[in-house]
C-alpha cells in the first residue's frame, strides 16, 4: 500500500513539474533557514549548561539611579570578596578573580636561543583554587589545591600548552617558566582540559591570584571601597535551598556599612547590590562578560525564531495555495478512486504521502543550500560555530521533526479538501459549477494577502533600519570626525618614549596635527568619577566621565567653545572643561556663571576653567552624558591622535603617511604591533548591531519576497491554464494584450494592495517601538510606507506580467483548436 501511495506521488509530481519545483524550492528555502536558526538560537541557549549546581551560581553586580538616568556595574570593590566570604550567610564559595589586559606572552627557547613571542594574548585571569570549584576542569597535570597557592604560579589549557609548547607532554610542560609583559615571570604548576561545552568562561591562562598582590602588580586604589575596577569579577555559590533576594538583603546591608550615606548629598542618588543569575551572563548586555566579548541579545534571538517561523510559514501557505488550487484538476482522480472503494482516510494518506514525499526532497535540498545561507547569516554566526549534519545528532533529530510538522501543517488541509469530494459531482463536471472557482477561493485570498503582508512589514523594516543607520552617520556628533586617525601607544613603556614619537610625527609633512589624550572623542572605553560639587547649600554629587587631553586636542577636532579657554597644558589635573550636560547638572544656565567653580573628586579639586558644546561621544542610543576634558599626568594619555594633510585629489597621500607613521612607531617601540583606526571607522562600529539587524531584514524581506512571488507564479499558472479558452475567445473577438494582462492580474493586483494597507499599521507600530530604544533618532517619513509599498506591488506586477503576458500573447487557434 505505501509503495503505491509513494509510486502515485511521483507520477503526481512528474505530471506537474512546475507545480512541484515551486513548492521543493519554496519548502527548501523555508527549511534550510529554519535549520541555521535553529543552530544558531541552539548554540546561544546551551553556554553555561555544564556547570555543576549551575543554578545556584550567581555573579554579584550593582546598579543604581542618578538624575533620572539608570546605570549598571558589573564589579564590586576589591575588599567586597573577603567582606561577603566573612559576614553573609547562605554562601558556599565565593569566588573573585580578575581578567588580565592583553598581554605579551614570552617562551624562552630550550637552548638558550631567541625566545618565541606571543603577542596580545587575551585570555589570561588572576585566580585561586576556589576558581576551579566553581568551573570544574579536568586536569591533565598539576592539583588544582597546590598550583595556584603561590605568586607567580600559572596553570594553562590543554589548547595553549600545545600552542606554547609544541609537542611536549603535559608533565614535560610543568615546571617551565613563562614570561608575561616582560615584567612577571611566573613557573607552569597545571594543565587542564579544554571546556568543549559552549562557555562565557573563555580562559586558557590561569595566573595565581596573589600574584596581583605584590608591590609590582597592584594596581592603584587595589583593595579600597572607593574603587572599582570591571576586571574584577564575583561569583558566588549559594547553599541548597537558599535564595537570590535573601542574599541580596544580605549584600545591600554590608555595601551601606562599608559606605555610609554622605548626609549632605541631596541628589537622590540609589545604588543596589544584587546577585545576577549564571543563565543570565551570555543575554544581559547591561553588565557585559568580561571583556566586552560577544554576547547574545534575546530579542534578536527571538527575532530570528520569528524569522524561521514566517519562512516556513509562507512556504506551506504556498503549498496549500497550490494544491487546493489543483483540487478541481484531481477532481475526477478522486471520483473515480472513491466510486472503486477507496475510503476518505486512504485519500488522505495517499496526499499525506505526496506532502511528506516533496518535503523530504524539499529537506535534501536545504541541506545542500545551507552551506551559501550561512553567508546570509555570516554576521550573526560566531567564529567557533560550525555545522556538521553526522556529527550534530540534535540536527538530524530537529530536521526529522520539522519533516513532520511540515508535512502535517502543509499537507492537512489540502488532503481533507480534496479527500472530501463527492463522486457523482465531480464525475458529472459539477465539482465547482456556477461558480467558476473552487470552494477553496476565499481561503487562497486569504493566505495570499497574509504572504505579502509578512513581506511588505520586512521590506518597510528594512528601509526604516537603514534610515536610521544613515541617520546616525551622517548626524553632526559635535566635533571632526574626517581625516583623523589615532592608535594607542604601550601603556607600560616609558612615556619619554611616546614623547619622543610625537616629535617623530611631527617632521612628518604629511600630518596636519598632533594631540595626545586617553581617547578620542568618540571611543568604546571610558573613565567616570564621581564629582561633587557644593553650591552654596547642598552636595550635588555626579558620575562624570573623564577624558584627558592636551591643548591641541580642542582645536584638531574643533570642539566647540560656549565660555572660557580650553585646558591649558600642564602635568596636574587642576583644570578641566565641562560639557553643556554637565553645566545644567551643576545648575548653571549661563556658561559664563560656572567658570572658575571649584569641583571635588578623582584625583584633586580641579577648577572649570570653560564649559563646551556637547558632542556625542558613543552611539545615538545613548544620550549625551554629563563629562569633563581635563588636563593630566602623561600615563595617562597613551592614545596619539592625528589629523592628515588634505590629500588634494591624490589617492595614495594618506596610505603613504600611514606607512611613514607606523615606520616612526616602530622605530620607538619595536616589539609592539601598529594599530591604527579612523574616527569615521570607530563610530560606524557603533551601529554593528543596527547593521546586522538591517543585514537580517533584507534578507527575511528578500526571502519572503521570493517565496510569495513563487507562490505567486504559481497560482498566475494555475489561472492562466484554466481561463486559457476564455483568452483565445477575447482575443477573436477583439481584446487586446494589453486589455487582458490586466484582467488576469486585476484580483492579484487588488489583493496585493489589501496586503500593503494591512501592513502599514503592522511596520509603523513595530518600526516606532525599535526607534524607541534611540535618545536621537529619525523620523518616521511618509515616503518610507509609500516606496515599501510602491516597491512590493512593482515586484509583484513584473511577476504576473511574465506568465500573463505569454497568455495573453499566445495565438487563440491554438487554444480554440479542439473546439
């Protein structure tokens, strides 16, 4: 019997080539889709899954309200680990450690010859055997209770012992020295296994914790509550049965006895301490990881679900729109098979089977297409993910069950539709008499303005999102941004050293200016502090971001001047610039009344010595934030900024300055690598997110687009076969092409146009609730709604003029022959 069903099916499908390769490639794409979002939501929903008790694993943040504004911290103070160990209940482990900054990683050579150099090593951590409670490692050599006990003891991953030490056994590697930043040389005690699970814990350098404690590696402020630092991190395992909000009353009561309230700050300042749960690390972009490295964004996720759904949606719209359109062909099929005994229940499996059949040729070809859809999808996939069908059983299994679901949701209508058709009336001629459609008409309309509604909100949110984009690149940021390159010098190096690559680049003629600062005006790192100042009558107390700068720092990127000078070049942080934010804070109108107003905080009590124009110094989701440009210590200003010379049409006069200036900083600081980066290139780096989520629109909009057109062809087809009479007989009597590419396409056209008005409300609404989420965002233009729409019906129109118009132009004898 199935064998029959399955034998059907192909003859079936061979007798409408057309009808069948729609619908393959429709269902393939909805498919092969589907199965890369799925990989990709998969791969973001399983980090952090193989921790032991992973659900009583917390990390302790903070986050606080000022001025209206809420911010988020990731780290506590140092003496916050020992403080928590010590006085709260309920705790199992604590666990701090601190990331290392990139370092510079040296392996002396066994014979004493030249020493192998690995640079900007970003995975290294100052942890104690507390650590590997809480992560749980296998290890391949070492104890994890003795190899990190010591200062200058470092335990590595299976991955960089094999990188540092090719072709060493593990015990061979223990005992061996290792040298990082050329300063700490610490002894390899330990090696463990890679974590082959995905993880936020990327580490694969572990340096004894105490090693920060020593005179040479403590950082500044290390172990005071005034001071934080986002490298240092806390976890902490509760005990079984306990809770997060019980530990957090615990928190809350030792961070308000170790800082006391200031009573003369009147600022309505509130800062909590919390635990955030292990599941929450990878998805929650308020606190980050631990170096800003990559994290999932849920609704992004969801987004894409949203995406596979919609795809595989219209595909099975599209085989339903088909196969009840075909019904009146198959209609004497099924008579006669009816009239010969078979049941209802036989001619529903035999369309099941047809349905299941075209899908599993359908899921071969996804699986050969998906391959060049991972390019579509290239910037949501991270650099360790990978598809492998044999080795990834979770994928076999999810491609069995969308076969079926596939199968059932495209095939179950159209089998009950055309199962259920009367012998005597479909035998007789009179399935659909004095109707001129099938019953099923009403339900195609439907599913075909559903299509093209699912279309027109992506192409509609596809040209809002590049409004936008265009928006924030374009949009006056308050200070010079063409021309300007900037690169950051080695922060342990001798700052006589920077100085003298400043006097190297300026004998360079093809460099217009020179300044050097913490940052540029637009970068991804910032320092804040805490500023007070007192009028008269209260505290107001501010977290401010700092930059410091020389005096040509003003003037290379034109900030704008509303009073006073710009900071005067010094070596002491006594006087600083504000912004226009940070002046109505102060609660000045007038620029002029806060010159020479003495502030409190950081380092000192610098005075105002003039008030800026703001400028945006991050992306335009972010408001502009109070901050202050100070003159500094020179350790503090590693980033070389430079304008070049206009290139005066001359292509190569900028590439060939460059190439001058990375010859002078290597002339300085041989073993270091030359980075340099465009203020322009920094700021469109901002938008990656905006850029991927435009990247994902168009291809959804392009795909659904392709999908309903196919749909569209299709159905084009299926009329055009059926009035192919009516057209041989308007032609004779007198119509013209022209009259009848118009009357075939009228329907689809008018209901094209219903699908464009539903989808406009859809697209606005969806499109002012992202804009939602911009301090400074553009607007919602007419034109948008029109040119998503005018666009649609366009598509729409050359895919029913290429079937309509070879019906139309087809010789009516033809056609009347058999007449």
């Amino acid at each position: 019997m199935l064998k029959n069903y399955f034998l059907v099916a192909f003859r079936n499908f061979w007798r409408n080539k057309a009808f069948s390769a729609i619908n393959i490639l429709g269902l393939a794409i909805g498919i092969s889709a589907s199965l890369i979002i799925y990989l990709l939501v998969h791969y973001d929903f399983t980090f952090d899954k193989f921790e032991k008790d992973r659900d009583r694993i917390y990390r302790v943040v903070a986050m606080g309200t000022f001025q209206g504004n809420t911010w988020h911290n990731n780290c506590l103070p140092e003496p916050a680990g020992p403080m928590v160990q010590k006085d709260l209940t309920g705790i199992e482990i604590t666990v701090p450690f601190t990331t290392a900054d990139e370092t510079r990683v040296t392996i002396p050579a066994p014979d004493g010859g030249q020493p192998r150099v690995f640079k900007k090593q970003k995975d290294a951590v100052y942890v104690d055997d507390r650590y590997f409670d809480l992560i749980r490692y296998s290890w391949l050599a070492g104890s994890p209770t003795t190899s990190l006990q010591q200062p200058y003891q470092v335990v590595l991953t299976e991955k960089n012992a094999r990188l540092y030490y090719p072709g060493l056994n593990y015990a061979d590697i223990v005992g061996k020295t290792i040298t990082f930043n050329d300063t700490v040389l610490a002894t390899i005690t330990g090696i463990v296994k890679d974590i082959p699970e995905n993880t936020d814990f990327y580490f694969n350098t572990f340096i004894s914790r105490s090693t920060l404690y020593t005179a040479r590696l403590k950082p500044g402020g290390f172990g005071k509550w005034s001071w934080t630092n986002s490298a240092d991190q806390l976890f902490v395992r509760l005990t079984p049965g306990n809770t997060a909000a019980r530990i957090d009353t615990q928190l809350n009561r030792i961070w308000k006895k170790n800082n006391p309230p200031n009573p003369q700050d009147h600022s309505n300042h509130t800062m909590s301490v919390l635990l955030q749960p292990l599941s929450d690390l990878h998805f929650n972009t308020d606190y980050g990881v631990f170096d800003e490295s990559r994290q999932a964004h849920k609704p992004t996720l969801y987004g894409l679900l949203a995406v596979a759904g919609f795809l595989l949606l219209l595909a099975c719209i599209n085989f339903i729109n088909l196969s009840t359109a075909q019904a009146s062909q198959r209609a004497k099929e099924i008579g006669i098979r009816k009239t010969m005994g078979s049941h209802r229940r036989q001619l529903t499996i035999q369309f099941l089977s047809e349905t299941f059949l075209l899908t599993i040729l359908a899921t071969l070809l996804s699986i050969a297409l998906t391959p060049l859809l991972l390019k579509v999808f290239a910037d949501f996939i991270p650099e360790d993910f990978h598809f492998d069908l044999w080795r990834q059983p979770l994928v076999l299994l999810f491609l069995i069950v969308l076969v079926l679901v596939v199968s059932l949701l495209a095939g179950f209508y159209p089998a009950l539709v055309m199962s259920a058709f009367r012998p005597a009336v479909v035998l007789k001629n009179q399935a659909f008499a004095g109707s001129g459609k099938t019953r099923g008409a009403w339900l195609r309309k439907i599913l075909t303005v559903s299509q093209f509604v699912i279309a027109q909100v992506f192409l509609i949110g596809t040209l809002l999102v590049t409004k936008q984009i265009s928006f924030a690149l374009s949009k006056d940021l308050g200070f010079r941004r063409d021309a300007i390159a900037y690169f950051y010098t080695n922060y342990n190096e001798p700052t006589l050293k920077r100085d003298l690559l400043v006097e190297k680049l300026h004998e360079l003629p093809g460099i217009a200016m020179i300044s050097v600062a913490s940052n540029p005006p637009a970068a991804n790192g910032t320092w804040t502090s805490t500023m007070t100042y007192n009028d008269g009558k209260k505290d107001i107390i501010q977290n401010v971001e700092w930059k410091v700068a020389d005096s040509n720092y003003f003037r290379m990127f034109r900030l704008h001047m509303l009073a006073g000078s710009t900071i005067p070049q010094s070596d002491t942080t006594d006087a600083v610039v504000i912004n226009t934010t940070y002046l109505h804070i102060l609660g000045f109108q007038d620029p002029q009344q806060a010159l020479n107003k003495v502030l409190s905080g950081g380092n000192g009590k610098p005075r105002i010595v003039g008030v800026m124009a703001d400028f945006n110094p991050r992306s335009l989701r972010e408001p502009v934030k109070p901050l202050l440009i100070a003159n500094g210590t020179k350790a503090n200003c590693q980033c070389i900024n430079f304008a070049l010379q206009p290139n005066g049409g001359n292509a190569g006069a900028w590439p060939a300055t460059i190439a001058k200036v990375e010859a002078a900083f290597k002339s300085v600081y041989p073993n270091d690598d030359f980075e340099y980066h465009f203020i322009d290139d920094t700021i469109a780096k901002f938008y990656t997110t905006e850029k991927n989520t435009a990247n994902l629109l168009t291809w959804s909009a392009g795909l659904t687009i392709f999908i309903s057109c196919l749909g569209l062809l299709g159905l084009v087809i299926y009329i055009t076969n059926q009035r192919t009479k009516e057209i041989g007989i308007r032609k004779v009597i007198g119509a013209s092409i022209a009259q009848i590419i118009l009357l075939l396409s009228r329907d689809f056209l008018m209901l094209i146009g219903l699908a464009i008005l539903i989808a406009i409300p859809i697209a606005w609404w969806g499109s002012y609730k992202w804009l939602e989420d911009f301090a400074y965002r553009t607007e919602l233009s007419w034109w948008i709604f029109a040119l998503g729409g005018g666009a649609l019906l366009l598509i729409a129109l050359v895919v029913l003029c290429l079937r309509t118009f070879r019906a139309a132009a087809a010789n009516p004898v033809n056609s009347l022959r058999s007449e």
